[in-house]
C-alpha cells in the first residue's frame, strides 16, 4: 500500500505543512488513511494528522469528509457537541502523489479497544451510561442541528477523551497500557520502513495479549465469565467523540444505498426501504448492548443454502420478534429473503430469545438492571424506523438519569456529614 497512490511513508520527526506539524508516532489506520500523532508548534499543541492514500478516489473521500468535518465544527464553536474537531488541512506532496492531510484534535483509544482492554466483559453500566450520553449528545447534533447522517457508528469509531499528555507518555497515550493489534483492516498499514524497534517490540507483546483474550472469549461464551481478571475503570472519565465522517451524508443528500459495517446495519438497509436519521439510532442501539456485554449484537454468517443478509435478518427476528410482514415485504431487496406471507425463504425455524432474557441468562445481569436497559434499548431496536426514538428522545429517557447506587451512596454521606455539621 506504500506505493503511488497509497499511503504515505511517515517517519518520526518529518515537518507537514511547511514545518508547522512534527510527525510523533503512529495512531492508528483506517482503509484509506494513516493517522499520526503530531506536535503543532503554532499552538504548541498535539494534534492527529490524518493523511490520506494519495490515489483521485481517496482525495476525493477525503475532500468530502472535510465539508461535513466543516460543517460540525461551524455549528459547535464552544466545542461541546462530541464531534471530533477539525483544525485545519492542507495537501502534502510525497513520492507517493499528492495526500490530503486532515489535522484534527488528538483523542484518545476508540470504544472497540477499550471493550477489549476489559477483555470483553463488558462494562458498568454507569459507564456504559457517561459513553451513551456523550454519543446521544453528538447524534442529536448531527441530526437535529446539521441535518447529517453519520452512517458508519460503531465502537471503533467512538474514540474517548484523551486524559493523558502525550509528551508525558509518547509511548502509549490512550488509557490502554495494553497494545493490541492496531485497529483497521488486516491488510491495511503497517510498512517496516515507518516501524521502528519499540513498535515491534510491543506488537509482539500486543500479539501474546490477544491470543490470552480470544482465549477468554470463548470461555465467556461457555457463560462462566470469572472476575478474578477484572480491569478497574474506577475514576476514569467516560468522555467521548464520534469520529470519522468519510461516509457521512445529509439527510436530504444521499450518495450510497449500502451504508454502515455490517455488525451495525440497519434492516432496512438491507432491504432497501430508503433511510434516514434513524439508521444512526440502530448502529447506537447495537453499539450501547456491545459496551454492556462485550458482544457484538449481531455477527451474521453466511451458512449453507443462505447469505449474510439473510442470516443477519434472522437474527435480528430471534432477539426482536418477527418483523410486520409490512415493512418485510416493502423493501426493494425483499423477494430475495421473504416469501409473501413475510417469512424468510430459507432459515425457517428461529429460535427466539428476547432480549431482557438474554441479558440476565446469557450475561448475568441483575434482573432490575436487564429491565431497565432492555426498556431504554428495545425501542432503539424497532424494525420500523419511524418508530424509533431520537437522539434527543433517548437523551430524556429514565435510564438515562438513573442515579447509580455509588452516587446515591455519595449523596447519603453528604447529607449525613451537613447534619452533623449542623447538629
Ligand atoms: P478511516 O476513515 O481511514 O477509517 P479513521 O478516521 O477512522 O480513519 O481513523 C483511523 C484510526 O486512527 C482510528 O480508528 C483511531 O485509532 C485513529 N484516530 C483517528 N482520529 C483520531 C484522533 N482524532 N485522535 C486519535 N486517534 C485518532
Ligand atoms: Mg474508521
């Protein structure tokens, strides 16, 4: 991929922009892109440089990931509304071509690596609560506000608030001091000549820390999930961004029929029934249950005799129910997987298992607490997208503004404290 067209070679120290930008260390990668961590010495700040493959079509998905990144920092000036920011950008020129280079805010590690540094657990659901309030409050806005659908949330793409200085630490600047394989697609990054000797070294370290963690993941399956490896997350601020907008579209606007990674699509993207905002709302619904228990809601397979659509469209019918037989059959794609009574052509026994079940039995949830969430979640899971809530409607919602039982503890010892000050 380090050839023309593709990525650029970065090496630690190289100046962007005439010198206003000093390269620090790899990010991450994304299939069109590499990110790096890089000083700015006009703000004498650190910053995320994104620097995209050189080839016409990546420069092309870069400019418009620009107009929308534009557009959501033009509306948000104060900087609240959890989105990434954008800073600035400008071309690079390299042996490879001309990159288009994105500089945004430095974040810290996404939601997929902070699901596996708990090794697929799952986490508190006070936590899970902080992550769906910053992502609701950045959804609200693209929806409400700007009138854009993100079209690719997901985990990997809900990064949290950096709290740690990358000069202190240039190492490992997120929270995780466990370095997994970096995020992106498999053949994507990665060139020796940009590597240098302590990146190797943690990559193998990264490589032992997988296999310990697939290896607990089957055990998890196995449903004797032990907390003798709890990780504590006590004390660390949830704060988070939505980032990358490389296939963001306005609602009024729209450029692909297929959209979303698959774990996270919608059914009627898959049907092809046109769609909207509430796409968003799904790929949030699938993405708050993965935080809660560190599985994905649905990784469809293809199986013997059906595809991954179909298999995907069981699923979503054995934790949801069956869909109305209207909104089944109303899609272009329909006739490929239902018949017309809006059964599916080839999987026809599903076994059901509702979602507040599945909680408690599969991931041992407190009866209360399974209630409670499958309440917030099921709505967001409505196979009509009419039906489900907004952003700002979920933002309202009572298990929103549970109080947890440490607050309420907290709460308890300060009255008891102010009447003994007073007493
Ligand atoms: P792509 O569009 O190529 O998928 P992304 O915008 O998703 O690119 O970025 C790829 C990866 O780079 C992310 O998953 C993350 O690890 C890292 N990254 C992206 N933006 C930032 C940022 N602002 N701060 C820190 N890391 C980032
Ligand atoms: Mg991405």
């Amino acid at each position: 991929s380090y050839r023309k067209g593709g990525y650029h070679a970065v090496r630690i120290g190289d100046p962007f922009s005439g010198g206003r930008y000093i390269a620090q260390r790899k990010l991450g990668w994304g299939q069109f892109s590499t990110v790096w961590l890089a000083y700015d010495t006009l703000s004498s700040s650190y910053v995320a440089l994104k620097i995209q493959k050189s080839a016409q079509q990546f420069a092309q998905a870069a400019l418009h990931e620009i107009e929308f990144l534009s557009a959501a920092a033009d509306g948000d000036l104060q900087n609240t509304k959890c989105v990434v920011r954008l800073i600035d950008h400008f071309k690079h020129a390299g042996p490879n071509g001309q990159h288009l280079c994105m500089v945004l805010e430095f974040l810290g590690d996404s939601l997929l690596r902070l699901i596996r540094y708990n090794r697929y657990k799952g986490l508190k659901m006070d936590k899970v609560r902080e992550i769906c309030r910053c992502v609701l409050t950045g959804l609200d806005y693209l929806h409400r506000e700007l009138g854009m659908i993100h079209s690719d949330l997901k985990p990997e793409n809900i990064l949290l608030c950096s709290t740690i200085d990358p000069a202190k630490d240039p190492v490992r600047s997120g929270l995780t001091p466990l370095l997994e394989k970096p995020e992106g697609n498999a053949n994507g990054g990665g060139g020796s000549s940009t590597m240098n000797l302590i990146e190797k070294k943690l990559k193998r370290r990264a490589k032992r820390a997988v296999a310990k963690i697939s290896e607990r993941r089957v055990s998890m399956v196995g449903g004797e999930a032990s907390s003798k490896t709890d990780r504590s997350l006590d004390g660390i601020d949830m704060r988070c961004k939505v980032v990358d907008f490389g296939n963001a579209c306005w609602a009024d606007k729209q450029f692909a029929e297929e959209i979303q990674t698959r774990q996270y699509r919608a059914p009627e993207v898959i049907l092809k029934s046109g769609y909207s905002f509430s796409v968003d709302m799904w790929s949030f619904g699938c993405t708050a249950f993965e935080l809660v228990t560190g599985d994905m809601l649905f990784a469809p397979k293809e199986g013997n005799g059906y595809g991954e659509d179909e298999d995907h469209l069981a699923l979503m019918m054995e934790l949801l129910g069956k869909m109305p037989r209207k909104i089944a059959i109303g899609g272009a794609k329909s006739k490929d997987y239902f018949d017309r009574h809006g059964d599916l052509k080839r999987i026809r026994r599903l076994k059901y298992w509702p979602l507040d079940r599945l909680l408690v039995d599969k991931y041992k949830l407190p009866e209360a607490e399974a209630k409670e969430f499958a309440e917030f979640l099921s709505p967001i899971l409505e196979f009509a997208p009419e039906k489900r809530p907004t952003a700002q409607q979920c933002l309202e919602h009572p298990w929103m503004n549970v109080v947890s039982s440490q607050n309420k503890a907290d709460n308890v010892e300060s009255q008891m404290r102010n009447l003994h000050i007073k007493g």
